[in-house]
C-alpha cells in the first residue's frame, strides 16, 4: 500500500505542471508510468473554515475505496450513488511527463486557488494538492478541531517479515 509523507512546495509554470514529488512518484508508477486521480474538494457543512483543495490517490487506493462501498451499499442506494458521483464523476487523471510533471487542468488550478505553486501534503494513503495559503488554513482548521492533540489509535502489533515478534 502506498504510503504519502510530509509536504512539498513545488512551484507551477504558466502552463500548469507541476512536479509531483519524488517520494510520492514512487508510489504511482505502474507499468504504464506515473499517474493518479485528483478529485476537487466540496463544501463540508460540518467543516466551514475547510478551504478548497484536490485529493489525490493512485488507482489502487481508488480501487480500494470503491471495492469497500460496493461491499458496504447496494448499487443503487443512495451512499453509492453519492459516492460514484462525488468521486468517479469529479476524477481527473493525471499522467507524469519524463520529467515527473504532471499538467493540472485550469478548472482544477481555479478551484484550489493555486498560481504558482502547489503544497503536495501527504496523508498516508491518499495526499492533498493545495495553495500554500490553503495548506496553512487546513493545516490550522486541523489543529483548531484537535485542539492539537494527535487522536488515540490502536495499533496491533504485527510480525516482520523476518519473523521476529514485536
């Protein structure tokens, strides 16, 4: 499973690339090169100060979460039908050039609020495309809701590959 880290400031030129970062490239390369899905932002009523931004994910991670509604929902409830739209219906694919850019699209570039530079800020599975402004707003409207506490998460422990107990 992918794995995305940290944030990374890229700048964009006039015709929209970007560069993905490196350590997130590693994790979108296929066979048939690097890609991914970025999926704009909507409005959370239960997160106002949310700003807009592009969630992105390689096509495992998307397939994941559309193997999970399926199993969850009939395909024609109302949480599948939210979910194909909402997710199938705003996805764009995106595709690295040699250089590991990749073109976003003006429409994409609008709704993020991005010019001339782009924050990539990994969340594990999935990572945000955000404005620099936008990234410091998430950022602080996460903090805000936490009150900077990092959530209470069991972890199981798991045996290495070698064998070796925890």
């Amino acid at each position: 499973m992918s794995l995305f880290l940290g944030n990374h400031n890229n700048k964009v030129d006039r015709k929209g690339r970007v560069s993905v970062p490196a350590s997130f490239r590693k994790h979108l390369s296929s066979d048939d090169g690097c890609g991914f899905v970025a999926i704009p932002s909507f409005p959370d009523p239960d997160q106002p100060d949310d700003p807009p931004y592009l969630e992105g994910m390689g096509y495992g991670q998307l397939h994941a979460m559309q193997e999970a509604v399926a199993a969850s929902y009939g395909i024609y409830s109302e949480e599948y039908q939210s979910f194909t739209e909402l997710t199938f219906g705003m996805a764009n694919e995106l595709a690295c050039d040699a250089d590991g850019r990749v073109v976003l699209p003006q429409a994409l570039l609008d709704h993020a609020d991005i010019s001339d530079s782009a924050v990539f800020w990994g969340l594990g599975s999935k990572f945000l495309i955000l404005s620099p402004r936008n990234h410091q707003k998430k950022l602080a409207a996460t903090l805000r809701r936490t009150g900077g506490r990092k959530p209470n998460v069991l972890v199981r422990p798991t045996l290495s590959k070698t064998g070796d107990q925890p």
